[in-house]
C-alpha cells in the first residue's frame, strides 16, 4: 500500500509512545528478513505478547492486491507451541531457488487469551530466495584393498549424486574407466570430470561404488556368459539407494561410501571437502572429493529501513520490563520499571552494569518526554494514581525530586497522562476518578504554575494533546460513547465525525494544520485534517507507517523465475 510521505514524518511522532506505553497497542516492527537459496528466516517483535501466523504467497503479477490469494499461497506457519512471546522467530522450509514471494504476518491485536475472531494487526513485505549453483569432483580414490591376492585389482568405479534432503533424486553420474591398482594406490580424478548439481539442494549426498570383477576365467564364462565381461547395467539407481556395504560372490567383489555435505546458504564462492571411507573387507577404499558451489541473489532484496523508534536516541516512554533509554549528557541510560513499581536504572556502554533501584515512590505509570537540548521530565502516577513528576537533571544513583501536580489519574485508565511542552511549559491532560478532563500548566520545573481546569465531563482514557503551525495547542478525546471531540485550547471543541478504536496523537500536517492521529477498528493507522472538511485518511498498519518497507519489488524480471533456465 503505497504510503504519502509528507504525512510520515508528522504522523510517527505521535505514534511513538504507543509501541512503549504502559499499555500498548499491539504491533509488529523491527521485521528482519533472512533469505537462503531453499529457506527463509523471518523475526520480528511485537507490542504484546502473542502467537504469530506467517503465510507465504508467490509473487506472480508483482501486484500484491492481486498475488496475495490462497490460489498463490505457498507456505503458512503457525506459533503453536509455548507460551506467547514478544520476540517471534518463523523458518519456512523448502522453497524453490530464485523465486520471489510476498509474506503476510498476522497478529492478534488483543494479545492472547482472547477470541479467535478477533481483529488481526498485520504486516505486509517481499524477499526473493537465492541461486545456488555447484559442481562436485571426486579428486582421488585410494585403494586400501584391491581384494586379489595374485594380481593388481581390476577396479571400475561408479558416483552418482543426491538430493539428500528432499526428493532423494538423482543429481548427475559418472563411471570411471577400469583400472589396475594394487593395494595401497590411488587413483587421481578417477572420473575424468566433475559432476553437475545444478541448482544444488540444501544436502548433498555422493554416493562412490567400487568393483572388483576380475574373475573372467573360461568356467565363469561357461556358467555365465554376461559374468565378467562388464555388460551387465552400471547405471545407478534413479533414487537414493541405501548403503549396501561389502558384498562378495565368485565373480566379483563390491563395496561403497556414501559422503553427504551440507552446502553454504550465504552469498559468495564455497568449497566444501567430502571425505570418507568404505567398511574394511576384501574391497575397501577412500575417497576424497569437493563441491564448489556459488550462491547469488539474482532478484535482489527490498530496500532495508529501519524503524526509527528502534534506533532513536530517546525513546518516549516505559513500562514494566520494556526499557527506554536517554541520555543524560555524560551518562548514558536505561530506564525500566520493576515489577513493584520501583524506578530502575542501568549504564549504557559498561560491561559490569548492573540494574539498581533508583529511590523514589512506587509507580503504576511512567512516561517520558524526552528532550535533547534541556533535562527531561518524567511523569508518573504513584499507587494512589497521584501524578508525580521529576527532572532527569541529576545522575543516578542521586535521587530524584519528585514534585506532586496536584491532580490524581483515573484507577482503570490504560495510558499514561497526555504531556505537551510549550513555550512557556508544559500541558498536563488526564481524566480523574470522577470522569472529567482536567488540564494542568506547568512550569519548566515540573511543578503546577496554575489550578487545574475541567474541560469535559465522561471522558474516555483516549486523550491526545498537540500544536499546529501558529503555535496554539490542540486537545483531543473521546467520550463514553465513543465520540470524538477536538479543538484548540480556550474554545470550545467539536465532535469529530467518524468511528475510531483509539486516538494516539495530534501531530502537525506540512502546512502547519493540525493533525488527528487514530487507529481504526481493524488496527490501521488513519489521520485526520482538523478544522476543514475531509474524511479519514488510512495510511497503512503500525509496522508499515512506522518503519515502512518498499512493497514494489523491481519492475524487470518478475515472471524471470518462473521461466525454464539451462542448467549452467
């Protein structure tokens, strides 16, 4: 889904504090995707613990509306096993070399435990898989046993090659000419030439058989004519055959080695030495042999982007287990919340660091507005849900000071208290225990510059604080009844049309309008213009707008692997 640019970097800046809230909404980021010419790795990580479902579709027109039905489906892999889990790792097995697919992940947006029905929360890319091309040659067979005592071994040898793996099928063959070895010889590049693998399998088996038919006396030939005189079949079996071992009878005397390589998955030349070894008897031998193989990404790999609120400096805010990192100037930090509520803090960049408690009062909720050219502010909510806050102007282990505003938050709510800075200080908004919003001012310490004032009365936990281009700042919120009320501070606010499961901010548009922020009922990310008329604009899911892929593949070549190619 193509995404429009210019709202990207507005719109991500609201969204940051959902993926670390203290609940937060459930999504799917820091997407990483391993190719191999026959597999593929795919790990992620999501808001919420959950179990995830990968599907697998072949990119037949490199549309992906049109690509991503069950008539193109290849592979689909479930998380069934455990229990649900932030980071989610899914290989997918057996796929053809050189091909392109489209993958879909899906999430419940819920977390577990909850309906299957329920809503997915989804994410959307491509990878193509490798070429992986070899050759094996078998360098030398040293005869340990030529299995005649008056006389040179009268030795033939047969290769065939495998599929080991999968399939079992036969790759390519060779015959060596007779030859006349004594014990102890050996025979270099017995098969004159190397065989080819083609599109090699992920496992390789080399299968050696060696004969020794020299039984070729008039009584042989009187019991037997075909005994002895090398006209019986020499080609190998079709299939993988078991080892048979040493065989002997009054014509001839065989034995076999099968040699089974796992080839290289990575891009670049390989070589890999195959040795081994027949079973001691009258006929015995080893052989020495290599496989060169190359492996190529021919269709190429989407552009990689990373997710900015992965590797941002300051992230905007904690909750239990999920660290958030600053920087305090000289001290780099990680910030956590212990499972009491107590604040913990680590070093970043030393080996011996460890977490240790940082004193101050228990919390329920912590957010931090992170800033880069002055201390950053910490607003919590204690026990009580009394809202606290505290300047990070100070290195730990030195406590914080930690002020009281004056305002309490609602026990039930889910989010952490919107926060504004402004030119003058900060905005406070939250709903108290008695369902008003309330709006607080503080000054640059933290602390209350002013009585708090009620803007509205039954309001939902969805409250969102931003600014526009003029400066002025905007407030927006939802009622019990799901209605969606915004407007600048100091007027009157109007009813939004249209239905949302969730605010998550008020950005600025590149024109300076303010921006509404929401997701919709099926987990997408969708904006709104305030102040003009116009509908709900849906720019894509979580993962997509936060840290967005490219989904058009390359123009040329898209039917490339689905051609017939010569073997090389």
């Amino acid at each position: 889904m193509p995404i429009s640019s210019e709202l990207l970097a507005p719109v991500r800046e609201s969204l940051g504090p959902l993926l670390f809230d203290v609940e937060p909404a459930q999504a799917i980021f820091g997407v990483v995707v391993t190719p191999e010419p026959e597999n593929a790795t795919i790990t992620f990580e999501t808001t919420r613990p959950c179990f995830a479902t990968v599907e697998l579709f072949r990119m037949v027109t490199g549309e992906i509306a049109l690509d991503m039905e069950k008539a193109n489906r290849e592979r689909i892999e479930l998380e069934l096993f455990g229990s649900a889990r932030y980071r989610h790792r899914i290989r997918l097995f057996d796929l053809p070399q050189e091909r392109r697919f489209w993958y879909r992940i899906s999430v419940p947006s819920g977390g577990p435990g909850t309906a299957l029905g329920q809503k997915k929360v989804r994410h959307r890319g491509w990878f193509s898989t490798f070429r992986r091309t070899a050759t094996c040659r078998i360098g030398w067979i040293r005869v340990l046993s030529d299995s005649d005592d008056q006389s040179a071994g009268d030795l033939d040898f047969t290769v065939a090659a495998y599929a080991a793996a999968r399939g079992d099928g036969r790759l390519d063959y060779a015959f060596s000419p007779a030859s006349t070895v004594e014990s102890g010889g050996r025979l270099r590049d017995p098969f004159g030439r190397a065989l080819d693998l083609g599109r090699a399998p992920d496992r390789v088996a080399v299968h050696v058989w060696g004969t020794d038919d020299d039984e070729n006396d008039f009584v042989s030939f009187l019991e037997a004519p075909w005994k002895g005189l090398r006209i019986r079949g020499r080609l190998p079996p079709e299939r993988r055959p078991p080892l048979r071992g040493p065989y002997s009878d009054r014509y001839r005397d065989c034995n076999d080695v099968e040699l089974v390589a796992t080839l290289p998955v990575a891009v670049g030349r390989h070589e890999v030495r195959v040795t081994g070894m027949t079973p001691i008897a009258v006929l015995a031998f080893e052989v020495d042999g290599t496989i060169d193989c190359t492996v190529r990404d021919v269709l190429g790999q989407p552009r990689p982007v990373a997710s900015k609120f992965v590797t941002k400096r300051f992230l905007r805010a904690i909750t239990e287990g999920r660290p958030a990192g600053i920087d305090l100037g000289g001290a780099r930090l990680v910030l956590a919340l212990g499972e009491t509520g107590e604040l913990l803090w680590r070093a970043v960049g030393t080996p011996d660091s460890r977490w240790q408690v940082l004193e101050g009062p228990p919390l329920r909720r912590l957010h931090l507005l992170a800033r880069e050219d002055a201390p950053s502010l910490l607003l919590g909510a204690d026990a009580e849900s009394r809202l606290v806050t505290a300047r990070l102007d100070r290195t730990p282990p030195e406590p914080l000071d930690w002020r009281p505003t004056g305002l309490r938050q609602a026990v039930d709510a889910a989010r952490a208290p919107a926060l504004l800075e402004g030119e003058d200080g900060f905005l406070l908004a939250c709903r108290d225990p008695d369902g008003r919003l309330l709006l607080q001012r503080l000054d640059r310490e933290g602390c209350p510059a002013a009585d708090p004032i009620p803007l509205a009365e039954d309001v939902h936990d969805d409250i969102v604080l931003g600014g526009d281009g003029a400066g002025a700042s905007w407030i927006a919120w939802r009622d019990r009844e799901g209605r969606i009320v915004a407007g600048p501070l100091g007027a009157k606010g109007e009813t939004v049309p249209g239905a949302v499961a969730e605010l998550s901010g008020l950005s600025r548009s590149p024109e300076g309008r303010p921006l509404l922020v929401a997701l919709d009922r099926e987990g997408r990310i969708v904006v709104r213009e305030l102040g003009r008329e116009g509908d709900w604009t849906v720019l894509g899911t979580l993962q997509e707008v936060v840290a967005p892929e490219d989904l058009e593949p390359p123009a040329a070549d898209v039917t490339a692997a689905d051609q017939p190619r010569r073997r090389p």
